[in-house]
C-alpha cells in the first residue's frame, strides 16, 4: 500500500469521526443558544411581570384620635366701668392677668373727681329749681284755664237760651197761621186753584229730588274714595314688600355692587370718570327694587293677597262713611217718594174740584201759614247752627291739653341721671379713686390707659372664676359622631396645665357650617390658671373588625372601592401568582387603618404596594415572602 492510499485511509477514518464531532459541536450550539434564550425570557418576564408587596388583614378596633383647638371663654363676664368723664392717674392690670377680688385695676385723679363731683352737685340744684319753677307755673295756668272754663260755660248756656226762645216764638206763629188757616177751610166757601200751593210742592218735590242727587253724588265719591284709597293701599303694600325684600338682599345688591365697581375700576384709564360706589350701589338697588316690584305685579298670588289686604282695612275704616252716606240715598228716596205722593194727591184733589177754586183769603192765609213755616224752619236752622258752633266752641275748650310728654320725661331722666351721677361721684371719692376687681377673676379686655378719661360705657372686662369657664372647638361631622355628651376628653391650655377627663357638657351641629359640630365643656371654676386658648383630644375605639388592612391597600375609582388579592392558578409555566380585583365596603377606618368587607378569604393576602400599575389577571412577583410564593419562575 502506498503513502496514497494510507493517506485516503486515515482520511476517511478521520472523516467519520468528524462528522460525529460537528454533531456533538451542533449539539452544544443548541442547547448554549437555548441557554441565551431562556435567560432572555427570564429578563424579559422579570421586566414586565410587577413586582410587589403584600400584606394579609388583622382583626382589631380602629382608633379614632379626635384633635382640635378651641376656644375658652368665661361663663360670665363683669363689666368694670366708673363715673364718665373722669381723668385716669393709673391702670393697674393688663389684659391676660389673674386678679383677687378687691385688688387695685383704676386709680382715678382725686383732684379732677372733686372738681367732677362739684359739678354734677351744681347741675342737680339747677335741675331741682327748674321743675320746682315749672310745677309752680303750671299750677297758675291750670288756675286760669279752670276761669277760662266757666265763664265759657255761662256763656254757651245764655247763648242756647236765647236761641230756644226765638225757635219757640217762631213755631208759636206758624201755629197760629196755620190754625187760622184750617179755620177758613172749615168755614166753607168755593175753591179755587192755588198755584202757590202748587208751586211748594212741586218745590218740594224739586228739593227732594235734589237732594237725592246730591247724596247719590256723595255715595259715588265715597265709593271712588274708598276705590283710590284700596289702590293707594295696595301701591304702599307692593311698596314696603319690595323694601322688605331690598333688606333682606342686602347682602346680594352688596355684591353685585362691588362687582360692578371693581370691574369699572379694572377697565377705567386716568383720564376717564368713574362711578362711586355709592352711585353703583343707588343704580343696582333700583335695578333689583324694579325687577321685585314686577315679580310681586306679574303675580297673581301676591296681588291677590295685597288686594284682599288692603280691601279689608279700608273697608273697615270707611265701614261708618259708606253706611252713612247709603243712609242718606236711601232717606232722599224716601222723603222723594212722599213729595211725589204729595203732589200728586194735590193735582188729585185739584183735579176733582176744577170747578172750585179757594178764594182769596184762603191763598192769603195760606201764605201767610208758608211764611210763618218758612221763619219757623230758619229759627231751628239758625238754633242748629248757634249750637254747632257753640258745641266746637267748648270742644275746643275742653280739648285734651297739648302734654309734651317727651320733655316731661326728659326732664325726669335728666334728673335721675344727674341724681345717679353724683352718687357715682360721692362713692369714688369715698373710695379715694380706686376702683377695684369685684371677684377673682382673668382680665379680658382693658380699653383705657393713663391720662384718659373713664369712658362712658366699659372701661375693663374680667371673667368671673367663680362662675367657671366653657371651652368650645369645633370638629368634622365625620368624628363628631364617635363622640357624645358626657364622655371624656383631655384639655391643654396654654404650655402646664392639662385637665384630664373632663366631660363633654354638650355636641351641638355648627351654625357656621352643616359639615362641622361643636364640643362644649364646662371648665370647673377650680382651674385657676386659664387662657383664651386650648387644644383637647380623645381616643375612641370602633368595636373589633375581623378584616382591617392599612389603608395603601385600598383603592378607588370615584363610584367604590376594591383591592387586589393575591391568588395563584395553574399554567404551562407552572404555578403562577396573579391577583383578582374585589370590590369591599369600607365599615370604618381612621388615619392608618380601614375596617373592609367583601368576598376573599379570611387568611386572604393583599397587595400593599407595586411597582407598576395592576389590572385584574395580572400576574405579579411577590417581593417580602418566600419563593415558594412567588409565581411564573
């Protein structure tokens, strides 16, 4: 063989094992490349599977730790005033400090309070001797007024005397005419036609017919009066509604002033002339006063009611007028109707003696009886007339006095006040000018200073300790309904006193705010130390929840809220970890803490935290448990 062949030999020999080398070498490609793309994945899988934090529920009581500031204020405040006017050597407390009874707070100058005490001394003689004067005068005035009286009495009865005579005289005489009269007619003789008689009649039936007229006038303007009147009522009603609807948006007409003013003020150059705020205030006013009077107008309710309203009152106060003047049509009918009859039952008469007629004397006596009635009818209108104006004569005499009330009164005050004054004035100066606390107490307010003078209302306000003091502060609805009268709270005030346990004297919603309630509570008057200020707490426990997690584990999304709950789920992969999204219900929760209920597991795990946004199904890694728990590794 030669070196060819066993060349080609040991070529094919190496041949075949390289072949089975490139398989083994292909092998190992494989399964290193395999290797590179499981790792990938692995990256891959940790970069987009969250990673998170869980915690599982506890059974407790949620704490609430109710906090807030408040403010202290006395039960009773006193008042320390003096006599105005007075000038002030000292002031001897300061607002904040505690004050014994009878310590020193004022010391007035001695010198000016006498001069004061002088002075008011003097102006009270100088009151005594005026009403002295005046009562003296007044007794000579009602001395002569009672003259007056009588003689004006005397004189109205002589007055009515003569007047009754003259009446009396003239019936006397139309008696006469009229009994001469009758005795003519009875003793016979032809009649003829008086057109005197006639005339009368028809006269009188003219009269009466007038006067109907002019009472049926006077009812006409009495209705039109009473008409007017109800309309002028009506108008001052729509008036004093909008007045009274103008106060009650005062607030609003303010606001939309200010909005106008400042709005001008913005657009306004230097050059430009702008409306005062008092003349936008007048323009808005009227513009709401305008819109209020058209809304009650255009209403048929409210001028319903402004219409029967004011029908009703003048009504009442014409109720006399009207009746009155319907008397009177109704008695011009009357009187009217028996003149027609009269004439008419003459031109009977007349009718069924046309061949009659009264003679001479008669007509004569007639008319004398018509002239004598005539003077009769004047002498009692004159009687009526001497008594009308004699009547007012002693209306006006016995008219209630003109009383000025006012300066009687002012007088009397006048005096009083000046009586209290030097009493004031005696007391301080009996005291030596000092004014002192009337009961241990705190200073809440001092208004005067040295060199002033005293003031004529308070000059220091203290609270008085013996009465106590009330705390009040004002908390969220929220904790107000963990809290009721009676039960304890803690009290700071200021920096070193603390009162522990003190109960609540009253929970009371806020006037201010419907999302707020007042805590008050009774400082007992032992406390001595005291400031304007206070802060108080309390804990109170919720009854035992058996599912609370911390609050990170609850989320929301505005209509409720869930949580995400750790659960696992075979796969391909294994045992995966994946979290579900349960809606809960929360039962209470403070600060750290809510009380949850929904369907999970009483030992159900929760996620705490994430470091990536979760949906339902996702799959997560836990991060603070073992490996045993995590899931797609």
């Amino acid at each position: 063989m030669n070196f060819k062949e066993i060349k080609d030999f040991k070529f094919d020999k190496d041949k075949k094992t390289s072949l089975q080398i490139k398989a083994v070498k292909g092998l190992a490609v494989f399964l290193v490349l395999m290797f590179l793309l499981t790792v990938i994945s692995r990256a891959a899988d940790s970069l987009t599977i969250a990673k998170v934090n869980v915690t599982s529920s506890s059974s407790m009581a949620i704490q609430h730790k109710i906090e807030a500031d408040g403010l202290i204020a006395s039960n009773k405040d006193i008042a320390i005033s003096a006599a105005p006017g007075v000038r002030i050597a000292s002031v001897e407390v300061q607002e904040g400090h505690l004050v014994k009874k009878d310590d020193l707070m004022i010391l007035l100058d001695m010198d000016d309070l006498q001069k004061k005490l002088l002075e008011a001394q003097k102006a009270l003689k100088i009151l005594e001797a005026t009403a002295s004067d005046k009562a003296a005068n007044d007794a000579i005035a009602a001395r002569e007024e009672q003259k007056t009286r009588n003689r004006a009495y005397e004189d109205y009865d002589q007055t009515m005397r003569d007047a009754a005579d003259a009446v009396r005289s003239a019936k006397k005489a139309m008696n006469d005419a009229l009994a001469a009269y009758n005795a003519a007619q009875k003793s016979g003789g032809e009649t003829t036609d008086d057109s005197t008689v006639r005339d009368q009649l028809e006269k009188a039936k003219n009269e009466k017919s007038a006067l109907l007229d002019s009472a049926r006038k006077e009812l006409d303007a009495v209705e039109k009066d009473i008409e007017a009147k109800k309309e002028e009522l009506v108008e001052q009603y729509v008036i004093e509604e909008v007045n009274t609807l103008i106060s009650n948006n005062a607030g609003k007409i303010n606001s939309e002033t200010d909005s106008r003013y400042n709005a001008m003020a913005e657009t306004a150059d230097e050059t430009s002339e702008t409306q005062s705020w008092d003349e936008i205030h007048l323009q808005v006013e009227d513009e709401f006063r305008q819109q209020y009077e058209a809304d009650i107008r255009n209403s048929s309710i409210d001028m319903n009611r402004l219409t029967i309203k004011a029908s009703d009152e003048i009504d009442k106060q014409y109720e006399k007028t009207l009746k009155n003047a319907e008397q009177a049509v109704a008695d011009a009918e009357s009187t009217l109707l028996e003149a027609e009859t009269a004439l008419s039952a003459y031109d009977d008469e007349q009718a069924a003696a046309a061949a009659n007629s009264k003679d001479a004397q008669l007509a004569e006596l007639y008319s004398a009886y018509e002239e004598k009635k005539a003077a009769y009818e004047e002498s009692v209108k004159a009687y009526n007339d001497t008594q009308k104006t004699a009547d007012r004569g002693l209306q006006d005499l016995d008219s209630t006095p003109t009383v000025d009330t006012v300066t009687d009164l002012t007088a009397e005050d006048e005096k009083g006040l000046k009586e209290l004054e030097v009493k004031e004035y005696q007391e301080l100066v009996e005291a030596e000018g000092k004014i002192k606390a009337p009961s241990d107490g705190l200073v809440t307010k001092v208004v005067v200073s040295a060199g002033e003078t005293t003031p004529e209302d308070t000059a220091i306000r203290i609270s008085d300790q013996s009465a106590g003091y009330r705390f009040t502060a004002a908390i969220d609805k929220d904790d107000a309904k963990y809290l009721k009268a009676g039960d304890k709270i803690s009290l700071v005030i200021g920096n070193d006193v603390t009162i522990d346990n003190l109960p609540i004297t009253k929970l009371e919603a806020s006037s201010e705010s419907k999302d707020s309630f007042n805590v008050i509570a009774d400082i007992p008057s032992k406390v001595t130390k005291i400031s304007n200020f206070a802060t108080m707490s309390v804990v109170r426990e919720s009854e035992r929840y058996y599912t609370c997690v911390p609050l990170n584990v609850l989320h929301s999304d505005c209509n409720s809220f869930y949580v995400y709950a750790v659960t696992s789920k075979e796969s391909v992969l294994g045992n995966e970890t994946t979290v579900k999204k349960v809606e809960v219900q929360i039962l209470d929760k403070n600060a750290e803490y809510a009380a949850i209920d929904g369907y999970f597991d009483w030992d159900q795990q929760f996620i705490l935290s994430s470091n990536k946004s979760l949906n339902d199904g996702d799959r997560v890694r836990i991060q603070n448990a073992s490996s045993e728990q995590e899931g797609g590794e």
